[in-house]
C-alpha cells in the first residue's frame, strides 16, 4: 500500500427530513445564494422547502446551471455574489449544479482571469491563488459523482471539460435525502449507477498494491450498485434500494477508496471528450469506454481483473482468460439491463469520428493516460474502436 494522508471535512446529514439539520449549520446572519438547475428543483417543491429551512435568513436564487456546467453561465453567479455581498452558497441539485457552484466560489475572489482556474488540470487550486472562498453547502437530488463529498469539479469551456480541484471547494455539508431523488427520470438514475460503478473501478482495477481494506471495500461498493441497480432504476420510490445507491455513489468517490492505490481515470478522461463533442450524458459516456477499455488493457489490468471476476461476479470456471472475458462480458450486460447502451454507434457517432475524438485528447494533453500512462492516444483509438 502506498502512502497517503487522508482529511475530508464534509459533514453528511443522511436520511429522511434530514434538512432541518442545515439550520444549525449555516449562520443565522448569513445571506444565502440558493444555486440549482434547469428548474427540477423549484417544480419538486425543493426550493421552497429549503427556503423554509432558512427561514429569516436573505435569500438570493440562481438558477439555470445546465447540465455539464459552462463556464459563462457560472461567471453570471459570479457576479450576484460580488454584487449582492453573498456569504453563503447552497447548492440544490446533482452534479452539475454542486461541480458548478464549486467552481463560482473559487472564481468569486480569484486573484487572477477566472479561466485560469481550468488550466491546473489535477493540480489543486490552492490559497496562494484564491483570497478567499464562500462555504458551499448542498442538498444532492441525483446519486452518481459523489460531488457532495469530494473536492472536484468539472466544467465545460470552449469545447472541452476541465476537471478542477480544490479543498477549498469541499462542501461544508451535504444533505442525502434519498427521498429528493425519487422524482429523477429512469434514466438519470441509471447513469447515476453507471457512474457510481466506473468511479470505484478506476480506483480498483488497476494492479495490486495489497491494499486489502480498500479492496474489500471497492467491491462492496461494486456488488451493491449490483445488487440494487435494478430496483433503484425501475422503482423509483423504493426507498431502501435509493437509499443504497445515494451512499454508494458518495463513498465511491469521496476518497475512501482511493487512499494508497494507483488509480486510472482514462475512462473519465476519455468519456469527458465524448460529452463535449456529441453531448452523450457522462453516465453513458462510461458504459460505451470502460468496457472497452477493459477488453484492450487486459495484461495491464490482468491480476485485478481476475480479482474483480471471482469476487464481484462470483467467476471461479474457466481459465484466466475466459475468466476476464466473461467479467467484461457481465459488466457489459449490467449496464444494458439498466436500459443504457454501451456502444458509440448506437449514440449515432460514425466510425471516422473517431479520429476527432483521438485529437481533441490529444489537443487536451491527454496522451499518457490511466495508472501506468501507457494509454497513448493510439491506444485511445483503439478503445474507442473496440467500443463500436
Ligand atoms: O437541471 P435540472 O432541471 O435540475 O435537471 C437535472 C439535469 O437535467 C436532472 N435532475 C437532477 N436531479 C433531479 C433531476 N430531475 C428530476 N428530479 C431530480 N431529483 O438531471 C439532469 C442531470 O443532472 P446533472 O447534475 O448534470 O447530472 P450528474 O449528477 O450526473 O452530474 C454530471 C456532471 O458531473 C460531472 C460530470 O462530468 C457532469 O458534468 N462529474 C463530476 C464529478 C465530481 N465532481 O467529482 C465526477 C464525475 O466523474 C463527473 O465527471
Ligand atoms: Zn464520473
């Protein structure tokens, strides 16, 4: 195992009417920026029941943070905060609207042009170069990122998405009421799963280091998405089922997991592209990479794959080989009973599109990419052929 520190200062409120709790956590003097999306939240009744919670406190609202959140819509934000002395964000929606947020209370005293912010790449923002950050609080409405309790963030910019990365912009507090999901679209939860799955694979199938406790840990992650993918997606009010995949999606990447392992990640960086050029749903983008990804770097990846096919699949028959193909196999077919596809084609990508993903990666540096940097954009393509 390798070294590590480890410190995540989010404190989680989980559970039903768990909201209240936020009253005690915010300053009863502060002047609250309430951030959401497209409009789920204010139609849910969300909003106004946040607003209840409070209570005297003034309240200023920004909607409108789309899906895979660009970079002009937040410096709109920007501005209410700089004009209307903000103390306080909370954020009230999934990723996009909690990785949004992140990104506006690093921009607001920033000491520099805020695009710059986008240049670090997984080099964390620190407080040389920010004044000084407002806290964020959060109430999740979509299990998937894990945003609510780690330190990242990644936002669209001149076709591309950046991955920003802070622990200044770790939320004070989350609220994971899983009831607030239950109004998601079948296959916004599906996605959530997906995403769920791929984040605790990138750190877990990559090569041993005898880090038995996060192992064992990655796997229960990845046995329960399996376990409760179906009833999370098919009955949305399933309350034990959502309330499983909300903590499963948390701890799949609020850095539990991560501590002294390798991790790969080319999956999310590859995905990342196929969302700025054809606006497939960052879900979807994995299920169509990491089974692929999987299949081409089956000696890289041999001993964790063989790990990964006898314990959460229970695969004992066979020799290595089969082993793995069938483990690839059943990832495949998980994520197809979930209702989401895993090929480029059926995303009505064509085949010579491929090129252009292969040079947006390597426009964006991304030419030595997952746990060993032996994914060169020769083999991107060839992933990404393989994922036709
Ligand atoms: O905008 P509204 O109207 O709220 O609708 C949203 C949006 O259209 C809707 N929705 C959310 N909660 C709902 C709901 N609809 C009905 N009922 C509810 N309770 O769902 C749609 C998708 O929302 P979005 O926030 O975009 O989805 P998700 O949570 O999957 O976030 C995706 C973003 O997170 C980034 C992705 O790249 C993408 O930009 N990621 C962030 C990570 C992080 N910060 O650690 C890691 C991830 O790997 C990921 O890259
Ligand atoms: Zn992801």
């Amino acid at each position: 195992m390798y070294n590590f520190s480890f410190h995540n200062p989010t404190t989680i409120l989980f559970g039903k009417d768990q909201l209240n709790g936020i009253e005690g956590l915010i300053p009863a003097d502060a002047k609250v920026l309430i951030t959401y999306g497209g409009g789920s939240a204010k139609r849910s009744g969300l909003i106004d029941k946040v607003k209840t919670v409070l209570g005297n406190r003034k309240v200023v609202e920004f909607a409108g943070i789309e899906p895979n959140p660009h970079y002009e819509t937040l410096m709109k934000a920007v501005e209410v905060i700089r004009n209307e002395g903000i103390d306080f964000l909370l954020a009230v929606g999934g990723g996009s609207v909690i990785d949004g947020t992140k990104f506006i209370t690093l921009a607001s005293f920033y000491k520099g042009d805020a695009t710059e912010l986008l240049k670090h790449g997984f080099t964390p923002i620190t407080s040389d170069t920010v004044e000084k950050v407002l806290p964020i609080g959060v109430v999740l409405t979509l299990p998937a990122t894990g945003s609510e309790m780690n330190n990242g963030a990644v936002i669209s910019y001149d076709h591309g998405k950046y991955p920003v990365m802070s622990n200044l912009a770790y939320p004070k507090f989350s609220v994971l009421d899983p009831v607030y999901t239950f109004t998601l679209p079948a296959i916004q939860v599906a996605n959530g799963v997906v995403d769920a799955f791929v984040h605790t694979a990138e750190q877990y199938i990559t090569y041993p280091v005898d880090a038995r406790v996060q192992d064992r840990m990655a796997e229960g992650i990845l046995k329960t998405l399996i376990e409760i993918g179906a009833t999370t997606v098919t009955e949305p009010e399933n309350y034990d089922a959502r309330a499983n995949h909300v903590w499963a999606a948390t701890m799949a990447l609020n850095g539990i997991i991560a501590v002294g392992v390798p991790q790969d990640w080319a999956t999310h960086m590859i995905g990342h592209e196929l969302t700025a050029m054809f606006g497939i749903d960052h879900g979807q983008t994995l299920a169509i990479v990491y089974p692929a990804l999987m299949a081409e770097m089956k000696e890289q990846k041999g001993a964790k794959l063989l790990q990964y096919a006898e314990r959460v699949w229970d695969i004992t028959e066979g020799n290595d080989d089969e082993r793995i193909d069938k483990a690839i196999a059943k990832t495949s077919e998980f994520f197809e009973s979930l209702g989401i596809k895993t090929h480029l084609s059926e995303y009505g990508v064509r085949a010579e599109q491929v090129a252009d993903v292969v040079a947006q990666l390597e426009a964006h540096g991304m030419t030595a990419l997952s746990e060993t940097g032996k994914i060169t954009l020769e083999v991107s393509r060839k992933i990404l052929e393989r994922a036709f």
